[in-house]
C-alpha cells in the first residue's frame, strides 16, 4: 500500500485553501508550512500567464529523511505515510538537509522538525487529508497508489504526470498533471527581491549568480521562506574534527616530521591535540541542535543507517583509543602507547572522512554528494595535523634554515593544500550533474563573512600563511585554520541556497 497524491493544475486555481486547511488542521505555526503554493508568472505585459505548484511532503519510496534522522523520529510506515514522531526529535535538522523538497520546516517553539503527515489521524478514521476536503475545484486526489482500481491510479493511468525533482530517485508519491516545467524546476525562474504582495523573506541574501541562467520572462513572485538551516557551527566542526583527526593521523611520524625524538611534544602532544579537539567536536555538534539536552537519545533510540549515529560512534570509539595511548605513556608503557597510536591511524582516517557518506545523504544539497568530498576532506586534515606538528618544533619560532628546501612536513602541508585547492576549485568549475549542483556552485564566489569574501580570501589566507610559515613555522597555527574555516562556512551555506521549491 502507498498512500499518495495527484494534483491537477489544469484545475487548481491557486487560492491556498488547502494550506490554509493545512494550518488550520494541524496548527501549524506562523512562517512554517506544510503545504504551500508558489505562484510562477511567465510572459511580458499584457501577455502574462500565472502558474502555481502545489508543494508538500511526497511520502517518497525512498525517504531520504528517514534514512539520515539518527533518532528514528521520522518512518514510513506500512501504508506509505512518511510519518513525524515530534517527541523524539532533537532537532538536529539532518532531515531538512535530506528532503529534496524543502518539505520539512523547524517549528522553533517546539524545537523540533515538522511536516506534511497526510492528515494521519484522519485516514486512520477513513477521512480524507483536510486539503482534499477544502479544495474549491477538486484539484488534489488522493488514495493508494498500488491499488490499480483506486481513483488516482486511473488518473495515472489516464494522464500524462510529472514529479518534482527525478534526478533525486526518492520515488515521490505526489504526481502532477498540467504543471509547467519551469515552476516544477527550482531555480529556472527568477526570484525578484519582492514577491507579489511582500519582500522576499531575507534568509538567502546573496545575488543570483550569473553564472547559472534562468527562464526568459519567468518569475516566482510568491513562495515560501526557507532558513539556512546549518551555519557556523558545522563549518568550524568540520575545521576541529579535522585538527583532531590530523594530527592522529602524522601522530606515528612525529619524529620524522621533527619533533624531538623523546620529548614531550613527541610522546604526548599528538594524543593531547586530538583529544581536545575531539571534544569541541562533540560540543559544537550537541550545541546546534535545537535541544541539546536530548543528544542522548543518539544511544537510546539510534538510527544505524544514519550517518550522524555513526559519526557518533567514531567518534566516540577515537575518545576511547586516544586516551588510553596518552595512559599508556604515562605509565611509560611506551612500546604499548605506540601500537595504539598506529591503530589510531586508520580511526583517524575515518574520523576526518565520515562526514563525507553523511552528506551523500543529505539529498536536497547536491553540491555535499561530491564524490571527492571523501579525500577532500583527508587532505584538509592532513594539513591540520601538519601545522600542529609544525608549531611545537623546536625551530617553531624562530627563523628556518635559509637555503629554502622544503622538509618532509613542509612537503606534506604543501601537498595537502595544493590538494585542497584543486578540489576546491573543481567544485567551482567543474562538472555538475544536476542543476542544484550548478547553482550552489555558483553561489560560490557570492559567500560573505562579516563582509569577507569567504572563498577567494580562504586561498590568500591559506598560501600566504604557508609562504610566512616557512620563516616562522608556528604561525601557520593561526591562519590555515582560519582559511579552511572561512573555506568550509562558504561551502556550507552555498550548499543550502540554491531553492528546492
């Protein structure tokens, strides 16, 4: 059985009634919808036609959201709903991240995530979703899919249908008959500065980028706000877990990396780094949920396919490993201490790449599913853990040897930036198989931080700092992480800007 929806937009007349009944229903809060209606205008004056799209929750075959919530908050269940357990979420918002649709909003009084439910509690009383019982003209049907006889099948059957978004291959269970493509498409309209009857909501403040066209003569003057959901946060999580993960990977190679063999910063540093780092890790994560207090329910009620669960347990396992080998050399078992810091090599890796498979499952932000996100982000711990090493040499502060060759540390910096650029730049230029992807891309070179232009300042940054560290090795302490941080903020929010909608 699969519960689903037609919407005729030969019929549908845009009057909102049923996001109205929507709201009405399920007392949705003001700025968060459930079901909505953008209105698209295609044409010059006089010569102008309006579109609208009904958009909600598509129950898809294949939620992507249920698969990355790590509370099990969100199932599909039996009947093919794509149900909303509010109580259990934490609000981490991994599923907004994963919904291609922009059909998920955070109802911030509640701290937690929202949705089209298809009006559950009514079709367990065999009543119709409210929007289906408002609808002035009959436009939106529905009924089970896999029922061959039903009357939405036969509409099927009968009618030539689109879905929104294909490219993504959730298996959406609305269907649309008569809708436009360019309203279908998001982003192939413009999107004006006011909308029909207010400004646009100020959530997504960068410009167009002209780089990514749009439709001749088409507009979207009316459609619903959506917030930029993971900001700072995630991006400085990103620039700590890959200090910690970093230096747990040169940690074996200290010595050949020249700090002094036997010396403090040789035996303890590497483990005291990544575990302090490991931490801020786990703090920066527990504070952007909505309701840290409930991170516990990670362990109580965990979601093993979703990646945030995993990531947890890696970490997790890394706060294990790292400090035994630090007991270990306190003990001075040092034979012992050395054995873990090798198994910690491949933990380390794993901890620097998994954010890499939990942003393959973020199916609304097609920029995140690169398939070079995975060494991306090894080669920009890499370089973390380089500067770490570099800043406790004994040569740290004071100038470097004159004649210019470049040591084995300040190889492996060198390479893993030059590394991180060209993955960087791939991202900018290269090929990009779905139009969110192109557009988030575009937005690339648009990023500000307190008016700083994140993407080209990060490189100046980053190769300026490399060129002084040569004379004066610990200052790349300071700089790498800053242009990796200012690097990593834009490729988060640029991720989340292209509109789903």
């Amino acid at each position: 059985m699969q519960y689903g929806f037609v919407i005729n937009h030969d019929d549908c007349i845009g009057c909102h009634a049923c996001t109205v009944a929507c709201k009405a229903e399920n007392a949705v809060p003001v700025g968060g919808f459930r079901t909505s209606v953008k209105y698209t205008e295609v044409g010059l004056f006089p010569d102008i036609r309006r579109l609208f799209l009904v958009q909600r929750c598509n129950h898809c075959t294949d939620a992507p959201c249920v698969t990355i919530c790590p509370v099990n908050a969100l199932e599909k269940r039996r009947d093919g709903i794509v149900d909303l357990d509010r109580d259990a979420c934490i609000g981490c918002r991994a599923c907004m991240q994963a919904c291609p649709y922009d059909a998920i909003y955070l109802n911030e009084d509640l701290g937690a995530v929202e949705k089209c439910h298809y009006c559950a509690h009514r079709v367990e009383k065999h009543l119709e979703p409210a929007c289906v019982n408002v609808c002035p003209v009959g436009a939106i049907v529905s009924g089970d899919l896999h029922d061959p006889a039903s009357r939405i099948s036969l509409m099927i059957l009968n009618n030539e249908t689109k879905v929104r978004r294909p490219e993504q291959r959730t298996g959406p269970n609305v269907r649309y008959i008569g809708a436009s493509d360019v309203a279908l498409n998001p982003g192939h309209a413009e999107r004006p500065a006011t909308y029909l009857w207010s400004d646009r909501p100020p959530h997504k403040r960068e410009p167009w980028p002209a780089s990514v066209p749009t439709t001749p003569n088409a507009r979207t003057v009316l459609d619903a706000g959506h917030k930029v959901e993971w900001g700072w946060p995630v991006a400085l999580y990103l620039v700590t877990k890959g200090l910690a993960a970093g230096t747990g990977i040169l940690a074996p190679f200290a010595h050949f990396l020249g700090l002094e063999y036997g010396g403090w910063a040789q035996k303890f540093l590497p483990e005291v780094v990544a575990l302090l780092f490991t931490l801020i890790t786990c703090a920066l994560l527990v504070e952007d949920l909505a309701k840290p207090m409930r991170f516990y329910r990670m362990m109580t009620r965990p979601n093993w396919n979703s990646w945030l669960v995993k990531g947890g347990v890696i970490l997790g396992v890394y706060l294990v490993t790292t400090p035994l080998a630090l007991l270990l050399r306190w003990m001075e078992l040092d034979g012992a201490a050395d054995v873990v810091r090798w198994i910690n090599v491949p933990i380390a890796l794993v901890v620097a790449g998994y954010t890499a498979f939990l942003f393959a499952q973020c199916k609304g932000r097609d920029l995140w599913e690169s398939k070079w996100l995975l060494p991306h982000l090894i080669a920009q711990a890499v370089a973390l853990g380089g500067i770490v090493v570099a800043a406790f040499r004994p040569d740290a502060w004071h100038y470097h040897s004159p004649n210019g060759d470049l040591d084995n540390l300040y190889f492996i910096i060198l390479a893993s930036l030059i590394a991180h650029c060209l993955f960087a730049f791939n991202e900018l230029k290269g090929e990009h198989s779905t139009d969110n992807a192109k557009q988030a891309a575009g937005f690339l070179g648009a990023v500000r931080c307190s008016g700083i232009p994140c993407f080209s300042v990060s490189f100046i940054i980053l190769f300026v700092s490399f060129s002084l560290g040569m004379l004066l090795p610990g200052t790349m302490i300071f700089a790498i992480p800053v242009g990796l941080y200012l690097y990593e903020y834009a490729f988060i929010r640029v991720g989340q800007l292209p509109p789903l909608s």
